[in-house]
C-alpha cells in the first residue's frame, strides 16, 4: 500500500473523529494527505502559505497559530487576505533528528477554534501515532513492522480518542470496541464481542442537517445511537458521536435539548431568525402557544451563541409562588426573612452571569417584580433580598409568553416600559397547526427517542394512522404530540405498525363528528369539513374533542365553557392533590397553564 493512500485513511478517520481537517505535508512541501478544502492537489508541492510549514520544518517544533493571521509567520505569508483558517497547529514527523513532514490540524470557525485550543495536549497525542504509521509507511524500517498493519494503529487511536468507536466486519460483528464506547453503551466489561452486533436504523434530520443512527445490539438489548461509519479495509469501524446537551441550567429541556425539528416553511423561517440572532446581546421576546416548543428555541439560541459555555438558566414565572419568586430570581441575604438560609441563597439571575436567563411565562410577573427586573436590564445590577449590596452581572435575557404583552400593557397588567425592553428581538414560534407538514418528522423523532430511552425497537406509523394525526388540531402543540407517540410505544407491538385503533379515542371522534357532517349534521365543534387530511394549511381544521364528557350539550356552550369544564372533568378523574402533572398531560398542556386555568376559571375546590 503506498504512503499517500495509507496515511489517507488515518487523516479521514483523525478529521470525522474530532471534526477538524487535517493536512499531512512532506519535508519538499508536497501535500500527502487532506481532508476538507486540502483533500485537493495530492502529490502536488504547495507553492504558497507555506510559511508556517517552512518554520516547523526548520526548528523541527510544533507551531500553534491562536488567531490565523496575527501571527509573525501570518504576516509575511502571500495568503494572508484570502486565508480562511481560523487556528492552526501543526506537528513535525521526526525520525532520527530528521524532520520527514508535518502533520497540521486546521479550523475554518470560532467553535472549532476553541476546541483546538482547549485540546492540544490530547491532539498533539494523536498526531503521534499518526506520525509513527508515516514514518514506517515511509521508511520501510523494520522497528516499525508491528505498526504497518493499518488496522493496529487505528486500535491504537481508537483506544485513546474520546468518542466510542466500535470496529465490525462486514455482517455487522464487533471485532472490537474501545473504552469510550463500553461507556456511552453502558457495556460491562465482561460482555461478550460475539453478541454485539450493529445495523443501520436510519437517518435523522433537521431542518439544516441530517445524521445517521445505528441500531446497536448486545444480546437482547438493543441501543439505538448516532455516529459516523467509516471505510476501514475489510472492514468499518463505527464512531458513536454524543448528543450535545446543555448541564450547566438548573432543569432539563423536557428531553428536546436544542433540537427544534421540522423543515416547514415557517419552521425554516425560525430557524433562520435564531441563526442570525444567536450571538447578539439583545434581548429576545418568544411569543407561542402552551406546548409549542418556546424553551427549545431559548436552548437553541444559547446553545448556538456565543454564551453556550456559560450557564442557560430558566424560571417559569407562573410555576413559582408570588411570595418565592422574588428570592429565588434576585437570592436573599443571611437572615433576610423567617425560615431563611443562615448562609443566605445566590438568586438565579446571579447564577446566570455570563450565560442566558430564561423566563418562561414572563406575563406572570408580578408587577412589583418587574420593576426590578427593569433596573436589571437596564443596569445590569442586582441587589439580594434583605440586603443593600448591589452586584452586576454579564447576562442575556430571552423571555417567552403564550400570552399577548401589548394588550396586557394596555390593560395596566404589564409595565410598558419593562414590555419594550424584553422585546428587542421578537421571535413567534408557529403552532402545530401551522406547520403541519413537520408532523411526520416530529411524529418519527418522538417514537425514536421514547423507543430509545425503554430500550424498545421502533414502530412504524401506517398512512392510514398518519392522516388521523394530520386531522387533529393538536391544541397541546408539540407537547401533545409527544405525550402521544409515548401513549402509542406502549400500545403497540414492539417494532410493530402503529394501526388507526391504537389512537386514544378522541382521534376517532373527530372522524366520526366528519362523518355528521358529511351527513348533514354539523358539530358545533367543526369549523369546515376536512377533505385533505394531510394539507398543511387547515384553516377550516376540526377542532378538538374532548374525550370527557361534559354537562351541558355542546352546541350550547361557549369554547371557555367547554373548556372550564373538561379541565373539570380531568381533576375528578385523577388525584387532585397528588395528580395535577397526569392532568396537565392528559389535556396536553403545561403544569403551569394548568394551574393558570384552574385560577381562571375559579377550579381551586375541585383542584
């Protein structure tokens, strides 16, 4: 096998493992190995920027580039204008006080660039074992025949990188599996390679980006798991690549992590909006109904800015009492009122300082609060409950509301100047009903990731149970979407079809109530009758039925009334003290709007 096609397959497996390109030049300058914009011109002699190259060559000593550009060797270089690389490290190969090459890892962004930087010591290791296959590829050096077997140095690599590696033959048997993965599968080490299999499950997609999974089994268990397949020989070798997710908040992003799925128009849109808005300072107000995905853009953004190493901190303003709020958003000092901490409590703004604070359900704010939420954005400046110390704090504010801030400023119930603070950038995440065409995506994510985390196969949803779902009106959003798709893992078969009568009954109301109509008999309920069931735009949608039963008929109620009185229905049919979360997923809507409705509509003795 020659040099060039050998070191090759180290530099493709070396860039997908750590998402940088690499770049392998010889003493004479000529380009042996690339990824990316250097997977060009092989064989070649590179005639320009080659300055940083010369240098390592000549002091036979690793160079690091921080900032590509300001560096001494950057300045004199004829590709300083055009160069787009961001950082740079590069590596000699030495052999016998020789210099043979250089091996170099490049970055084209910011995010990139931090991870070079923050991972020189582990990368430089890397590249040494890179460096001893290129040495004996070229060399012919007997020393170095137990390394010529390409598939031992890429154990070797393999063993060290970070992310899980599994090596497979051709019918999908491990052969191997390195430390990283035992522990991101969750393997003992006394399971056995024979009953560790792996097999393609399919894609997933987003709205700009689409991954491949791997159905990964060890004996009865199946694990379903992202990664990368590479080419190696006879063989492939599996890199599992981890699902980013944000530890530094105090809650979880109700199992969606920054994932906003869908590739609707309006959907397209958002996304759009928050690429152009994650690095900005200013602040962001989402406006979208109960359950529609209002903490996962919050997520996104931060995640996706320049603040997502810091702290992304949420509060729901409608789930903490009044009387809580103020010391849990602004801390408390030692001894600042009866049954307080004796060390006093950082509030959570504090706890946000340099990262993102979230307030879900902004409109709940009391009033006396949002004055000092005021002096925060104004300001930047906090000052503990029971205490005259003020502090300032380096934080990004995004809010969110399903309710409409202008009228409740008009109404005296939200101050105007706070209203216009938080409104810098206005975001509106579109209601299912919206974006009905994300419904077979999101439908697909939801099973995958409920079969995932019960360790169960994934079912299959029939076109016949697809239209159901494209008829519904989906008054819970996003959120009554997954409650479902978890209601139908548990019905169906394991790796079954999902069929039309494993839906909760409401589903065939709405198809009955269809057929009145068809008939004739108009249900007060419907708006027109449905014809597409799969139309993204519905505006003559059926609305929803409840599956309790009500009073009074419903041609003579009003929609609050229906509404007051099917929560009514759901607190007598669970535990009203101890049941309020099975309510509020019964109904498809959030804990917090669940108990703004029982104040509404004056429920507190049946609740």
């Amino acid at each position: 096998m020659s040099i060039q096609s050998t070191i090759s397959r180290f530099v493709q497996v070396l860039s997908r493992m750590i998402n940088l390109d690499v770049e392998v030049i010889d003493n004479e300058l000529v380009r042996i190995a690339g990824t990316g914009p250097y997977a060009n011109d092989l064989g070649r002699q590179l005639t320009t920027g080659t300055n940083a190259f010369r240098w390592i060559i000549s002091n036979r000593k690793e160079k690091i580039i921080k900032n590509s550009g300001k560096d001494t060797e950057c300045l004199s270089c004829t590709r300083r204008v055009s160069c787009q690389e961001k950082a740079f490290l590069g590596i000699p190969v030495l052999f016998k006080n020789e210099c043979l090459g250089v091996i170099s890892l490049v970055c084209f962004n910011e995010e990139q660039r931090e991870q070079l930087l923050a991972n020189i010591p582990l990368y430089m290791g890397y590249i040494e074992d890179i460096s001893k296959v290129f040495i004996a590829t070229k060399l012919e050096d007997m020393y170095y025949n137990s390394l010529k077997n390409t598939e031992n140095v890429i154990r070797l690599l393999s063993s060290k990188i970070t992310e899980g590696v599994l090596e497979v033959d051709d019918k999908g048997c491990c052969t191997h599996i390195n430390e990283a993965a035992r522990k991101q599968l969750k393997l003992n080490s006394n399971d056995k390679l024979s009953l560790i299999s792996v097999r393609p499950f399919g894609k997933r997609r987003t709205a700009n980006r689409e991954s491949e999974e791997f159905i990964i089994k060890n004996g009865s268990q199946e694990i379903i798991s992202p990664g990368v397949l590479i080419q190696n020989g006879h063989g492939k070798l599996l890199v599992l690549t981890h699902n980013k997710t944000d530890t530094s908040g105090r809650r979880s992003a109700n199992g969606n992590h920054n994932r906003m799925v869908g590739d609707s128009r309006p959907m397209q849109r958002l996304h759009e909006k928050v690429r152009k808005i994650a690095s900005s300072p200013s602040s962001v107000l989402i406006n979208g109904e109960s359950g529609s995905g209002k903490e996962v853009v919050a997520r996104l953004i931060h995640e996706s800015g320049a603040r997502r190493k810091k702290p992304f901190i949420a509060i729901n303003c409608a789930a903490i009492p009044e009387h809580l709020l103020e010391s849990e958003l602004f801390g408390y000092a030692r001894g600042a009122f009866t049954g307080a901490a004796t060390q006093g409590k950082e509030g959570l703004i504090k706890s946000a300082d340099g990262g993102t604070l979230f307030l879900d359900e902004i409109g709940d704010m009391p009033l006396n609060l949002q004055a000092k939420l005021l002096r925060v954005l104004d300001r930047r400046e906090i000052s503990p409950v029971g205490s005259s110390t003020v502090s300032t704090v380096n934080i990004r504010v995004i809010s969110a509301t399903h309710q409409n801030l202008q009228t409740l400023t008009e109404k005296k119930l939200f101050r105007e100047d706070l209203y216009y603070r938080l409104n810098v950038i206005p975001l509106i995440v579109p209601s299912l009903r919206e974006r009905k065409s994300d419904i077979p995506l999101l439908a697909s994510f939801f099973l995958k990731k409920q079969a995932k985390e019960m360790g169960l196969p994934v079912p299959v949803i029939n076109d016949s149970t697809m239209a159901y779902l494209n008829r519904w009106n989906w008054p819970g959003n996003v959120r009554e979407l997954a409650n479902t798709m978890e209601y139908l893992i548990n019905m169906v078969e394991h790796g079954g079809v999902i069929l039309p009568e494993l839906l909760p009954e409401h589903f065939h109301l709405v198809k009955s109530h269809q057929s009145d109509s068809h008939r004739g008999e108009s249900h007060p309920l419907e708006g027109h009758q449905v014809e597409n069931p799969t139309a993204e735009n519905h505006s003559a949608a059926v609305r929803p039925v409840s599956t309790f039963s009500v009073e009074k008929s419903p041609a003579s109620m009003s929609l609050e009334e229906m509404e007051k009185q099917r929560i009514q229905a759901a607190l007598k049919k669970f535990d009203a003290k101890k049941g309020k979360q099975q309510v509020a997923d019964e109904l498809g809507i959030g804990i917090a709007t669940l108990y703004r409705k029982i104040k509404k509509y004056h429920l507190e003795d049946d609740a």
